[in-house]
C-alpha cells in the first residue's frame, strides 16, 4: 500500500516539530514520524512510579532564544526560574555565592577580595556586557572564531576567573570544561544569559515539544514508527514495517548520524560533528527539598565526576511526589564508570559538598547520553546547508549550532524553504 503525503518530516524533535508547526500555521498539510513512543528527541521527561518527573540529562530553557520567543507560549508553559547567579565550589573545597554574575557583573563580584576573579576580571565582564547591548544575536554569531579559552585569555581575563567561573559554568552549558567551543557561542550564550533567565516547565522539559505537537491536527505525529531508508532524493521513505510512502518533499529531522543512515544508499556520506556526551545522575532527598535554593550549584574542582548540580524541585514542587526533593547531579565528558561505580563516587563528592545528609540521598535513575550536544568548534559554519536536493532537506542543531534556539530556528527556515 502506498499513501501519498505533501510533506513528510522524519523526527518528533524539537527541530522537526517546529518545522511541521510552521508548515501547518501556512495550511501545508504534513506527516511527522516518530519512531519513539513520544515526542521530543533529547527533550524527555520520564514519570516514575513514585511520581517523579525526570528530564532526560539536566536541561533548561533560556527565556531570550528568539526562536524560543516567536514559537511557544510561554504563560501557557507556567515557566519556573533558577534564581540568576550560583554556587561555585572552588577547587580547594571552599564555597562562595555569586549573584547575577553576567546581569550585574560589579554588584555580584563586590567584594574586592572574591576567590572567583581580580577586581580587574569584574570590570572586564561589566565591559564585555556593555559591548554586547545593541548587538543582535546574529551579529554575535558572525562573528570571526576561535576557541572560547583563547578568546577569554586574549580578552585579559585571568586563569583564576577561568578556572573558578568561566570553566564549571560556560563548561556546563558546551558540556566542555576545556573551552573548546567556538567564541562566536559564548558570546551569543552570555548575552542570553544576560538578558533572559534559565527556566524549565513546571512539569518538565518535555513540555515544550509537547505544545508545539498538540498544535498540529489529529493524526499529523505517528509515533512508534521507525523509517527504514529515505530514498529517491527524498520522494520516496521506506519504514521499518516495510510500508512505503511518497512525498513531494522529505525534511530529515534526526540527529546527524541517524539521518547518514537512512541516506546511505541514496545521497553522499554527510559531514557529520563529533558528538559530546554527558551523563545525568538523580537523587531523591529525604523529606523535602534542602534549602539550597534556586542557585545552580557549580564545581571549580578539576578531577571531580560532580560537575553541576541543581535542584529542581527548588523552582517546581510538581516535578517530585508531596514532600520530597529532586537532586539533579551531571557528569560531562566520559568517565567509564559503571552506574554503581558512578553513583558511589558521586555519593562520595555530594556529601564532601553538601554534608553528611547527602549520604543518605536515594539514586533514583541514571541518565546516560552519548549525543548529548554537537561538537562546535572554532571555523565551523553557524549554519550548513539545510536543502539536499529539490525535494529533500534538513533540520536540527547538528546543521548548526548546539543549542534549543537552532533545533528552532533551523525547523522554521526549512519550513519557509518549502513554502517559498
């Protein structure tokens, strides 16, 4: 049996769901497949028996994204804020605030003995605020590269504001402590962060693809549907079950390398980026959450396996059952431990961190994901292509750049490739 479709969109992601958004506010009618029993690619949110809501890998919406911004709704989301600033673990196991660090650079580093930079460090964040007021996030994004540490180094700022600041936060955001990512990023992140703030759903992050998909008609995302080949430079998708459809045009909304495989008897083997991957630990706290607050909590320690933690049940009780707390505790990079190797090293850290009570934190669930974010280094372009051939495009931040804003944004720009 063969069905015909105008548009067939190959993934429920985020870039895919944006896409099909866009085509069908135009009056395109549109196909999603899915082969995971829900939307949302890497954006998930898993429900436990006990009533947890766990984020696939800590996650969190940066409220100024443009594309974010021009597609969801943010009131209907009931938006939870992490409090701007964090707790910063320095390396020698002493543990200092800071507040507003990127949005009020002189009023969080007042002290003028902070351990987190020189007074000198301070000025040149209020400096590098200021030239960022005015400049569009494009503009910040064309802008030449080079690694994020060279340009930190070249820019004045010293190795103990690198270390202590610029290392466990913009290395949680890249997932990359070594700063290896394109400098034309970080300025875009920083000035993000300066004008928005880090959110995530009340219900978790899953709400956000589950918006855009309950916009589309009945029937328009077929879950459960795993595609075998796309083939004919896009006319023709082969699934798993072995039904063929046909379409005019087909926009691969995977990741990069699933998107190499269901082309690989049909188009050039793609230029995929390396992939980082991170691992993501979660703790239930006996009795409610601690008082730790709505600070992210970041480790300047370089040997540590606790890289960030957060506490979400902090901004949102519904992400936990009456009454108990949620620990959010993330590992970049590979580590090669097995989960109970991990979850005793971390155990080990939390309670050198937070005190002996840590110890007695639950391990509700382990996260590994090895896809987590693509590599985007120094010379990379903002954007490949995203049309193939005539009838067969692509979408996601792998074409792009390593964040929720390109997933978007690059969806949009597919979809207004096909209406135009």
């Amino acid at each position: 049996m063969t069905e015909e479709y105008p548009v067939i969109i190959i993934g429920a992601g985020m870039a895919g769901l944006a896409c099909a958004n866009w085509l069908h506010r135009a009056g395109r009618p549109v196909v999603v497949l899915e082969a995971a029993d829900a939307v949302g690619g890497r954006v998930r949110t898993d429900v436990t028996p006990d009533g947890f809501r766990l984020d696939r890998g800590f996650q969190i919406l940066l409220t100024d994204y443009p594309e974010a911004r021009r597609i969801f709704d943010y009131g209907a989301l009931e938006l939870k804020t992490y409090q701007s600033g964090a707790v910063v673990r320095l390396a020698n196991g002493e543990e200092t605030t800071i507040e507003n660090p990127l949005q009020v650079p002189l009023a969080a580093f007042a002290a003028l003995a902070s351990p987190i930079g020189t007074f000198t460090d301070k000025l040149l964040i209020a400096k590098f605020v200021a030239e960022l007021q005015g400049r569009s996030p494009e503009q910040l994004l064309a802008r030449p590269t080079e690694t994020t540490l060279s340009f930190l180094r070249r820019y004045g700022w010293s190795e103990q504001i690198i270390n202590n600041f610029f290392r466990p936060f913009f290395g949680g955001v890249y997932l990359d402590r070594e700063l290896g990512t394109a400098s034309n990023f970080f300025a875009f992140v920083f000035q993000q962060f300066v004008r928005g703030n880090a959110a995530m759903p009340a219900l978790g992050m899953q709400q956000l693809p589950e918006q855009l998909a309950a916009r589309l008609p009945a029937g328009t995302v077929r879950l459960l549907t795993p595609v075998a080949a796309v083939l004919d430079a896009g006319r023709t998708v082969r699934l798993a079950s072995g039904e063929t459809l046909q379409a005019a045009t087909t926009v691969l909304a995977t990741d990069g390398p699933a998107a190499a495989r269901l082309l690989a008897t049909d188009q050039p083997a793609l230029a995929l980026p390396a992939a980082r991957p991170t691992t993501c630990t979660y703790f239930t706290t006996a009795g409610a959450t601690p008082g730790y607050g709505r600070l992210l909590h970041l480790n300047a320690a370089p040997q540590a396996l606790v890289h960030n933690v957060a506490f979400p049940t902090a901004i949102s009780t519904a992400v936990a059952p009456s009454g108990q707390g949620l620990v959010s505790v993330s590992t970049h990079g590979e580590h090669g431990l097995s989960d109970e190797d991990l979850t005793a090293r971390l155990r080990t850290e939390l309670a050198a961190w937070f005190g002996p009570t840590a110890a007695l934190w639950q391990h509700l669930r382990t996260y590994r994901i090895p896809q987590a974010l693509p590599v985007y280094g120094p010379g990379q372009p903002v954007q490949q292509q995203l049309r193939l051939t005539d009838t067969l495009l692509r979408c996601g931040d792998w074409v792009s750049y390593p964040s929720l804003n390109a997933a978007l944004g690059t969806g949009r720009q597919a979809a207004e490739m096909l209406l135009n």
